[in-house]
C-alpha cells in the first residue's frame, strides 16, 4: 500500500509540474484561429489578383500577337500583289 501512495504521489508531483511548464494552455484560441484566419484571407485574395492581372496580360497579348499576324498578312498581300502587277506587260 506504502508502494501505491508513493507511485501515485509521484505521478501527481510530475502532472502538476508538466502543467506549471505548459502554463495549463491546450490548443488555440479564438483570436489566434482568426488571425490565421485573416492572413489566409489575404494571401488568397492576393493571388486572385495575380491571376487576374496574369490573366489580362495573356489576353492582351494574344490580341497584339493576333493584330501583328494580320499586318503581316496584309503586308504580303499588299506586296505580292505589287510584284504580279509590276511583272504583267501592257
């Protein structure tokens, strides 16, 4: 019996000190869940304006590169049709 008062007064002797050292905190608290909470919100809208701002810029691109491809055909046209014009005889 000696034996068992003396294992159990040791098991609470170290619970209570594990507690003292952890300052009786499990978990999170609220405002540490919402400040995590918060920064996620910010990086997220962030990188939904990257990928919008990414987004414009690929289309506008596309559209020069489209312009660009139609000059080009048009300066061809333009002049092939000078050289098949300047090589016909009257």
């Amino acid at each position: 019996m000696k034996k068992l008062v003396s294992r159990m007064t040791h098991y609470f002797r170290a619970k209570n000190k594990a507690s003292r050292v952890l300052g009786n905190e499990s978990g999170l608290t609220l405002i540490e869940i919402m400040i995590v909470s918060v920064i996620a919100v910010i990086l997220g809208l962030a990188i939904a304006e990257m990928q919008s701002q990414q987004a414009k810029t690929s289309k506008r691109l596309e559209v020069k590169s489209s312009a660009q491809d139609f000059y080009n055909v048009l300066k061809f046209q333009i002049i092939n049709s000078a050289v098949q014009t300047g090589n016909q005889t009257y």
